[in-house]
C-alpha cells in the first residue's frame, strides 16, 4: 500500500468544525526516519500501522485492525507522548480532508490532510489552510509524540 499525502497547517481564528469529530489516540513504538510503527485507537476499534521511509509526500503504509484490549496494552509500551486529538472530515473538491485538533501536550495545533492519488494532483485550497507543511518533520505525528507542540515556544 502507498500513502500519498499533502498536510497543511490550519488557520484557528478560521476554521470551525462541522459536525462530530472523532476522539483518536496514537502512540509510537518506532520514530526511525526509515520506519515509523503506530498503534491508534479510536472509539471501539484499533489499528496497527508501519509506515515506511517518506519521499517527497510518498511512502508504504501498512494498516491492520487489532483487538482493542490488545491496542491499549502496546499504547502503554509507548515511546514519550501520546499524541491525542479528535479528527474532522470534510469534502472538498471531491476529496476527503482529515482536520485533525490536537489535545493534550500539543493542544494548540490544528492540521489538515488530504490524501492524493499523485503527487501532481490538482486540489482545491480551502480558505481557511494558513500554509503547507507537507515534508516538515515537525508536524508528524511521529515528532509530535516526542517534541511535542508544547515545546516547541522553548526551542525557537
């Protein structure tokens, strides 16, 4: 499987949510830039996921459902921070974008997602996305869940 994926930092004072969002919490076994291993859980279901090395906005990604009483143990083998936020989904242009408000240690900072086809496809900008961080490590989750946006005020 091949993620294809552009992120773009959310203009707060802008957006407003539409609808219920969806509660998720990830933690990370592996931050190595060459492979990324996550466990989520969201609601009553939860996910294991490897991603491989990222190229341009490129990159393998795995994804297999495991038995939830199962995913709350390895959240607890968890490396630093778990990253906590609760995701809205919104259809612009025929695709589905993925806002993502982060709670806990990185409360503060929103982004959005959109998952492509190519790296060249055409999408439709929504007003309320202030910039792109598409290939900007500090705006992975994996980061987040080690530096996370908290910190960040002390490192500038």
């Amino acid at each position: 499987m091949v993620e294809i994926e552009r992120k773009f930092l959310v203009a707060a004072k802008v957006w407003r949510p539409g609808g219920n969002g969806q509660k998720l919490v990830q933690g990370y076994l592996s931050v190595d830039p060459e492979r990324t291993v996550r466990v989520r859980v969201v609601g009553e279901k939860s996910f294991l996921t490897i991603k491989g090395k990222t190229n341009g906005i490129t990159r393998t990604e795995l994804e297999y459902e495991i038995p939830l009483e199962q995913g709350k143990i390895i959240l607890g083998m968890c490396l630093d921070y778990l990253v906590e936020k609760t995701r809205y989904k919104e259809t612009i242009g025929g695709l589905v974008w993925e806002i993502d408000v982060f709670e806990g240690a990185n409360k503060g900072l929103i982004l959005a997602e959109v998952e492509l086809v190519s790296e060249k496809q055409k999408i439709d900008v929504p007003a309320w996305i202030e910039k792109e961080v598409s290939g900007n490590i500090r705006y992975y989750n994996s980061y987040l869940s080690s530096k996370p946006f908290s910190t960040w005020e002390n490192e500038i």
